[in-house]
C-alpha cells in the first residue's frame, strides 16, 4: 500500500502539539512517508517545507460555525485531491473535522491526543477520536477511557519524541544572546511556550516575580518565547518590570523557530512538557512548571512523577510565585558542575525514553491498524472448481488475513462463486466474468495471485494466458501485486516463458513454495530481487486428531481399531497418457495386506480415476467421497498406516496428520514436496512398477515410526516457513 499521510492540526505557532508534529513529520519523511500538512499556518511551515512537507492552509484553529465550514470544504478538496493513506488529526476541532469527512469519504483515521479537554455540554459532543488514537501519555489514556469511551485496543501510548541533535550541548545560544544584548557571564532564564490564557500562567509569574528575583540573583537576564493571545499583556508587564530597572533584562521575542538556541541560551530552563524535554535533551537544568500543575528541579526523585504526569504536571500542587522563586534562586546557587549533573541526568532519560524514532514507529503502528481494517484483498487462483487441496489453500489464505489485518476484507475469482462464500465466508466474484473481475480488481488494495501452481503450461496455455491477464490487469490498475507460495512450471512453450517472465517481473513480491520453483524462474530470467522461497500455506493446517478422524471415518460406515486391518490412503488422478497406470496401480495395492481408502480430492475427476482402479483391484476399498473440510482429511488420514499420492495436497495433508506419505511422480510439484518430507517416490504415474512400488511402500511400513517422525519434523519446519508469507503479505496490505 501507499505510505502517504496528511496531518490536520490548528495551527503550526510555537506550542507542544504543534512541535510534536513537526518533529514527527520530518521522522515520517525520513522513514520514507509522503507528509502533507494542513492548518492555519504558523512559523513552522518554513521548517517543514524545507524538509520536503508540502502545507496547506485551512482555519483549523476557530471553533465558528463559518471558519469551521470553510476548514471542512477545504479539507474535503485536499483529501479528494491528494488522496492520503491515513489522515492523523491533531487538534478537537481538525479530529471533528476529519470525523465529519471520514464517515463520507471512508478514510484511514487516527488522532493524536495530546492533551485533556473541557467534556462538558455540547464539548464532549465536539470530540472525534478516529478509528486509532495516540495517547502522548497513561494518563491521557486514562481519560480517554473514562470520558470518551475509547476502547483500551483503539489507543496507542507514545512520546513527545525529541530530535537530539537539534536539541543537544552541542547547539551554541550565543547568537541569541547577541540578538537581545544579554551578556554571557551572567545568568540566563529560558522559558518557552505557547502565550495563550491555558498555556502562560507560569510566563506570567516569572514577570511578576523578577524584581524580587533580581535582588536575590544580582544581573539576572529572562529569556521568554512564544506568541499567544497573551502575549500583549505579559509583554506589557515585562516592559514595565524593565523599566523599572532601566535595564532591558527580560526579553520576549514572541513566536520562534529557533528552540533549541533560545533553549541553549539559558543557564537553567523553566518550562512543561514538550519544552521542558527539549531543554532537558540541550542538558539544561530544568525547573518543571505549567498551567496543569508544579513539579519543581527535575532530578532522580522527580522523574516518575514526571513520566506519569509526561511532563505535563497534571494532578500536582498548582506553581506558586514563592514556589517558583525559591527553585530558580535555589538552582542557580548550586555549584557549576552540580548543574551540569542535573542537565547529564536530563538527556540521558530523554535517550532513553523520548527518542523521535520511537514516536514515529507509535504512529505507524496505528496506521498499519487502520490501514489494515480498510483492506480489500482479491485472490486469484483455482477456486470454485471443488479441489480439496485448493479450498484448503484459500481457508488458510483467509485465516492468515485475519490474523495480520483484522477487519481486511477478502474476496477471491471463483468458478462457484455462491458455493466458495459459504464455504470461506468471504466474498467471491465470478472469475469468468470480465466485469466483475475488473471491478474487483479496480477496488481492492492488494492483489494475491495463488496458491497453487498456476502459472504453467502442462495443463493448457488457456489458463496460462488467464493468470497474467488478471496480472497485468492489477498492475495497469496500479495495484501491488504479490504472488502468494506459488508453485512455477513447467512452462515449455517460448512464447508462454516470455509472458511468464514479464509478469514476474511486474510482481511486488514472489513467494514460492519450493526452490524447483525458483529454479524454473531462473531459468526463464526472471531477475526480480523480491523473491523468497517459503512453503506451501496448508502445512500450517492443524495436526489431525485420530479419535475425531475415527468418528469421521465410522460415519461413513468405515471401523478402526482392533482387529481391523489398517488403512493405506491412495489419492489418484490420471490425465491423457497414463490410462495404463490404472493397471498398475491396482496390482500394486493388490499385494497390500490393508484396506484401501481412495480420496476424494475433487470431484467428478478422482472418483472416476479412484472408480477406473477398484474395478481392477483384489483388495478390499472404500472410498472418501467428497465435500468435506481440510480438516476432516487431516483427522481422517491420521487413522491410517500411509497415504499414496499423486496429488501435492493429499500428501501435505498427510504430513500435517504425521503419516508416511509416498508419492506418485506425475509433476513437478510432487517430486519437489517428496524432497521436501524426506518421503520417497514409488514411481512414476506413466510408468509404475508394481514390485518397485510395494517393496518401497513395505520398506516405509516396516519403519513406519522412523519415517513418521521425520515426516512431522518436515512439516514442523515447513509450517514455520509457510508462515514466512505473512510477513510480505504485511508489507504489501500494510
């Protein structure tokens, strides 16, 4: 899928949230996202531009009725037009907004929840949490919970994720200290935030108290950013202190980009949450102080408090002028190197907790939820024909899904489009009809050619020609394209080994089920570099349970147990050219002192073939007639002594149940599973000898424990392997 997210906050002035997402958007952009940014606009759009983030503008920081119209229709206009991945909110208004919008437009939706909100009234009702939310701490998650109802598996805690080489001892203050005059032999406060009535209580007790802490601090100099709707006032305020002292020693220079100068600048830094962690990551000591509450000198004995509260105060003892005052003379009358221990102490938590990479794998992790749940897969291969082996491949297909993408939907091209929706419970489409495909196709996120070998020319060049026409169709679509434990060949015709070429090298990523598979592709010249050898999905099937397979074989009037003779499974097919065998089949397990069971593995063709061998057998049989679930084989196979193939999936059907499974080579693709199990080959289907045959399938009998716990080692490695498909299925639906 796309890695293109659009942010939506009110504004980009200097503020925590609004530093949260620029940091987190240059993080995304360097992880290889496409960012987009829209709100009123502010300082920072320099800065991300600059980084390669487009922004647009839309009045996202008014709650008016007009203003919020406006930001709405625009909003609508950018999503149309760019058409994001994941739209991440970060403000009520923009997460309103967007909630609005996502109901419409039935976008991928996160919020972050950077802070607590009035719930009171019609503001409870002015709360859109998205389908994933960011909580940046436990206790914002907490409220999450109690005030919005917000499930605990819809939040994501996370971090105020700091850049420590933009926030570093390394930066110099130096050129802002010019800037304002002040001098660098004496003391320097910083302070940043934003200047607004619920952000600048403590901005306006460092005014207020500056006469009294210049008297306590001779030459002290007050370094206060940021703009807000209170800015005037506090400014008003400073002015006066300053002439008071008919000394310019408490700056305010409004909103600024350059933090991390102005957080260098100081001696010590007073500030909350986002700033206070910048300051702490420029080694600064820090007095931690806001609107939300008091926690004074950050040290050891603070930082849990400080985490739980991330940094915000919340629940503390209110700031206090007094308060204040003692802390800031109490800091700057410690000693040089003890200061410089409490800034060490500071960035080395920051290094450890409040990494920006952290902060950017949260979010993605929330978008690969909501992506995942706005899945549409379509799989093609040989469904709705009745085939055992293919049925069991689509179930494990649909079960894999779910487990990576819960909420994915999936809809497969089947012949029997009815009857392979009530078997799978997915959606299916009429694989012979090109509208239906092609809006299939069109809608969905992802497109999975396979299981099964379906790419190959032995059976006709018409199903060649069908399997990479639904391809290249995904790809005009500009869908990715991802070949799920594909088995290849043979493909004998040139022309056919060129079409097969072009589409695989179209491909995303290749599975195979075999390396004969890679093998065959190499020797087309196939070069594409995303190709892995994993292993068919049925070995992640369940083991078979013998007392359940006994009640499924009794059912059909079949008994187990003592004094019973044992059961040898046959799986057969026969296909022009080898009619001969039937012949030889039915001496071979003529000569089996056992009752044969013939297995259905799709029907009409194997109860023929199994119908053509019995009307020439001297043995007692029965057969297993089809429908019945993967399953049920699997526990019904785990009563017999050994099961005889010439179909691939009978015989991991076998493997999965811990029976000895013998092939009958007639493809390629069993003689690679035969390999794969460790279990030999009896012959092959044009050619069988009846005394090859029986003194092979004797030799395994004979050491039946040897070659039953080889074959389930076998299958326990190659159930591992099956499950590597998961994760290229992940990379490409998520």
């Amino acid at each position: 899928m796309g890695r293109k997210v659009l942010m939506a906050l009110m504004g980009l002035e200097i503020g925590g949230a609004e530093t949260h997402v620029v940091e987190l958007s240059k993080e995304l952009k360097r992880k290889g996202w496409d960012v987009d940014v829209v709100s009123n606009g502010g300082v920072y759009e320099a800065e991300l531009e600059k980084a390669g983030v487009r922004c647009f503008r839309a009045p996202l920081n008014r709650r008016r009725p007009l203003p919020m119209l406006s930001s709405l229709l625009a909003l609508r206009k950018i999503i149309r037009e760019e058409r994001p991945d994941v739209v991440h909110a970060h403000a009520r208004i923009p997460a309103f907004l967007c909630g609005i919008l996502q109901k419409r437009m039935g976008f991928p939706f996160v919020t972050s929840a950077h802070w607590v909100f009035d719930t009171s009234g019609l503001l409870g009702k002015l709360s859109d949490w998205g389908e994933q939310t960011v909580a940046v701490s436990d206790d914002i998650k907490d409220y999450l919970k109690v005030n919005y109802s917000v499930p605990d598996e819809n939040i994501i805690v996370t971090i105020n994720g700091i850049d420590t080489e933009r926030f570093s001892p390394e930066v110099s203050g130096d050129r802002v200290l010019a800037e304002f005059g002040f001098s660098k032999d004496r003391p320097v406060i910083s302070y940043v935030s934003r200047m607004d009535e619920s952000r600048a209580l403590v901005a306006r007790q460092l005014v207020e108290i500056a006469p009294r802490l210049r008297e306590a601090v001779p030459g002290v100099q007050l370094l206060i950013a940021g703009g807000g709707d209170s800015y005037d006032e506090i400014k008003a305020l400073a002015d006066a202190r300053c002439a008071e002292a008919g000394e310019d020693y408490i700056a305010m220079p409004g909103a600024r980009t350059d933090i991390n100068e102005i957080a260098a600048a100081g001696d010590i830094f007073v500030g909350v949450s986002r700033s206070a962690l910048e300051a702490m990551a420029a080694e600064k000591p820090v007095i931690v102080a806001g609107n939300e509450g008091y926690i004074g000198i950050f040290s050891e004995d603070k930082l849990q408090i400080s985490q739980d509260t991330n940094f915000c105060c919340r629940g503390c003892e209110m700031p206090e002028p007094e308060t204040l005052l003692r802390d800031i003379k109490a800091l700057l009358a410690m000693s040089p190197e003890e200061r410089a221990a409490l800034g060490r102490f500071g960035r080395e938590v920051i290094k450890k907790h409040y990494s920006v990479t952290r902060m950017a794998e949260d979010c993605e992790e929330a978008y690969r939820r909501v992506r995942a749940a706005h899945a549409s897969v379509v799989v093609s291969g040989y469904y709705g024909f009745r085939n055992l082996g293919d049925d069991a491949i689509l179930l494990s297909l649909r079960d894999r899904l779910g487990r990576i993408c819960p909420g994915a939907r999936l809809t497969a091209l089947s012949k029997r489009p009815a009857e392979t929706e009530q078997l799978c419970g997915i959606a299916a489409a009429d694989r012979f009809s090109p509208f239906a495909v092609r809006r299939a196709i069109k809608s969905c996120s992802l497109f999975v050619s396979g299981g099964g070998s379906l790419l190959q020319d032995h059976t006709s060049t018409r199903s060649l020609l069908y399997y990479t026409w639904l391809i290249r169709m995904a790809k005009r679509y500009g869908k990715p394209v991802l070949f799920y434990a594909n088995g290849i060949g043979p493909v004998s015709a040139e022309k056919n080994r060129r079409r097969v070429r072009e589409v695989c090298e179209a491909a995303d990523i290749i599975t195979l089920r075999d390396r004969s598979s890679l093998e065959e592709l190499r020797s087309m010249g196939v070069t594409n570099p995303n190709i892995f050898v994993t292993a068919d999905p049925v070995y992640s099937l369940g083991k078979g349970d013998p007392r359940r397979g006994r009640e499924l074989l009794k059912a059909r009037g079949i008994e187990t147990g003592e004094g019973e003779k044992p059961i040898i499974g046959v799986s057969v097919r026969f296909s022009k050219g080898t009619e001969l065998a039937r012949e030889q089949i039915a001496d071979f397990l003529s000569r089996q002192d056992a009752r044969i069971a013939f297995i259905d593995m799709q029907q009409p063709a194997d109860g023929e073939a199994a119908a053509s061998v019995r009307e020439l057998l001297k043995a007692e049989s029965f057969e297993i007639e089809a429908p019945y679930a993967p399953q049920d084989m699997t526990d019904m196979m785990a009563c017999m002594e050994a099961v005889v193939s010439t179909r691939l999936h009978s015989m991991i059907f076998a493997a999965c149940a811990g029976v000895p499974a013998l092939g009958i080579d007639y493809d390629p693709k069993v003689r690679a599973c035969a390999e794969q199990l460790g279990m030999p080959l009896i012959g092959t289907l044009s050619d069988l000898d009846p005394d090859e045959a029986s003194a092979k399938l004797a030799a395994v009998l004979a050491d039946r424990s040897v070659y039953a716990e080889r074959i389930k080692a076998a299958c326990a490695e190659l159930s591992a392997k099956a499950a590597e498909n998961d994760e290229k299925f992940a990379s490409l639906i998520i």
